[in-house]
C-alpha cells in the first residue's frame, strides 16, 4: 500500500444520483472520490454503506491508482465508475 495516500473513514451517498462520496488525502491535499453506481440503485443510505463496507478496499485502490495517474475530472475529482 502506497502511504503517500491516504482514505478517510467519511463516505456519504446521495440517493438521488446514485453515488457514494469518500475522500483521501494526498501530498496535503484533500481529495474527494465519487464512485457512480449507474447499473444498479441502492434503495437507502444503510445499504449503499453496507455495499461501501464490503468493496472498500477495491474501490481504494481504483481510487488510489486514479489519483497517481492524476485522472482528475473537470470539477477535480476522482470519479469512478467500475462496480463490483
């Protein structure tokens, strides 16, 4: 594991767009992870963190990964898309 990232235990989901939101610190900076689950819904907030539970380490590494090839969106964010 690379140190020089760093997740934060703060995920969130916004049912509305199907999305969970985590951050990781990076050389200083603070940078916010959206994970788009476009090929299924989450009915509530307790299953999309149990779901966030149960991949968190894929999708911290997929995040990860992202942020040292510096594959920021427009907005600066790391999306991911890939579902497990």
């Amino acid at each position: 594991m690379n140190q020089a990232v760093l997740f934060n235990d703060d995920v969130s989901f916004d049912a509305q767009l199907q999305q969970l939101t985590f951050s990781a610190m990076a050389n200083g900076q603070l940078i916010q992870c959206v994970i788009e689950l476009a090929n299924f819904k989450l009915a509530n907030k307790n299953e999309a963190l149990a779901y966030f539970q149960l991949y968190k380490f894929d999708y911290e590494e997929l995040a990860e990964q992202l942020i040292e090839d510096e594959e920021y969106d427009d907005n600066g964010l790391i999306v991911i898309t890939q579902e497990f």
